[in-house]
C-alpha cells in the first residue's frame, strides 16, 4: 500500500506550480466627482509594494484611476 501512495504523493508535490501568485490590496481614486476604489489584484513579477507599485499605477490609469496606495502584498 504505500509503494502505491509514495509515487501519488511525489507526483503531487512535482505537478504543483513553483511560482505562486501574488496579491496586492490597493486603494485609488477618480476624480470629478471624487469616488475612492478598493481592491485586490493578482501582480506579476516581484512581490513587494515597489514592484506591485510599478505594475498598478499605469494599468490603473488606463482605467482613469489615479493609485493612492498599495497596502500591501501577499504571496500565496
């Protein structure tokens, strides 16, 4: 029985994705009329405020919104 599971247990473990992903939670704004925006969105690259910074500020402005704030980051 456990020759079977060993090689279940392996293939698992291999089969997983080694990057994990990484969230960042923000806060931003439009303004006129002013509206504030929280969220939380999956970031590529570097996970750390800096990076997630870089990623979030021009995507955001392509939607109208100015970023305030990334309160932080977490690689899960």
């Amino acid at each position: 029985m456990m020759k079977t599971i060993a090689p279940l247990i392996f293939a698992a473990l291999v089969a997983t994705p080694a990057s994990a992903a990484c969230l960042a939670e923000y806060k931003a704004k439009r303004d006129d009329p002013l509206r504030l925006f929280y969220g939380t969105i999956e970031i590529s690259g570097a996970c750390t405020v800096a990076g997630a910074t870089a990623q979030l500020g021009p995507q955001l402005a392509a939607q109208g919104l100015t970023l305030l704030k990334v309160l932080s980051v977490t690689q899960e």
